[in-house]
C-alpha cells in the first residue's frame, strides 16, 4: 500500500482542489448578499475543499489534514482577494486618492465624525496610508485564511468515515 501524501503545498491535487474552492468562494463573497454571507463562504470553502479532496483522491482526511486543506485554501482566498483589492485601490488612487474616496463616502452618508477626519487626515500622509493598507492586509490574511481552516477542520469531522 502507498503512502498517503501529506497535504501540502506539494501534494498537486491538494493544492488543484484548494485553488478551486477558493476560486468558488471568492466568486460567491463578490456577489451580493447579507454582511455575514462572506463569513459562511469562507467557512464552507475549507468544508468544500476536504469534500472534493475526498471525491478527487478517495481518501479520508483526519482532522490536522483538513486544517491544512483549508489553511490551503484560505491563501489561494487571500491571493484572489489581494489582487482584487490592489486593483480597487489603483483605481480609487487614480480618481482622487484613498481620502478622497472615504470623504466622499461618508459625506454621502451624512458621518461627520471627529475621528473621522482624523482617519482622513492619517490617509493624506504616505506613512499613515502605507500603514493603513498594511494593517488591512494583515487583517484580511487572518481574517481569510483562519475561516476555510476552521472549515477544513468541520469539513474533515464530519465526513470522516
């Protein structure tokens, strides 16, 4: 009998299967729908991703290897989402800048806020913008791949044989 390869970067149908569902899901999160919709698709996406594994290879993943299935396919959700989201701030930057774009938003909304204008005003500088946008993509690295982990992890458990 063959060793099982392990789920990793390195094992090709994990990584096929991973991209796959993380491509489902970031079509899904873009759709529009109810704030906390982006939280079930990702979630789902780590279960989707042990699912298919499971159906591609027949194999039953435990539990540490459905984390790993779903850590997998969290990067590949943060990888799509970046790109998405460099290609919203070049286009913002190109009509004005970030600041711009948040003053026009908000005043739309009728927040006149303190802290507001000082956010604002921490956009203006290339320091605080650059670090804005740093801070976002730490958050969103946790934020997408700690869910389809979590996913993983359910999608393993309960489709264990």
């Amino acid at each position: 009998m063959a060793a099982r390869p392990e789920i990793s970067f390195h094992n090709t149908a994990a990584v096929r299967v991973a991209f796959l569902a993380a491509g489902i899901a970031s079509l899904l999160i873009t759709l529009p729908t109810p704030a906390f919709f982006p939280l079930l698709w990702l979630t789902a996406s780590g279960v989707l991703a042990v699912w298919l594994y499971r159906r591609r290879t027949g194999e039953s993943l435990t539990v540490r290897a459905g984390v790993r299935m779903g850590w997998i396919t969290g990067v590949f959700c943060f990888a799509i989402a970046t790109v998405f989201f460099t290609i919203s701030v070049l286009t913002i930057a190109k009509g004005g800048g970030l600041a711009a774009f948040y003053r026009e938003q908000l005043s739309a909304r009728g927040a006149g806020d303190a802290n507001i204008e000082q956010f604002l005003e921490v956009l203006q500088n290339p320091l605080g913008l650059g670090t804005v946008l740093l801070l976002s993509l730490i958050f969103v690295f946790v934020f997408f791949t700690l869910l389809p982990t979590l996913g993983g992890a359910l999608g393993a458990k309960l489709l264990k044989d």
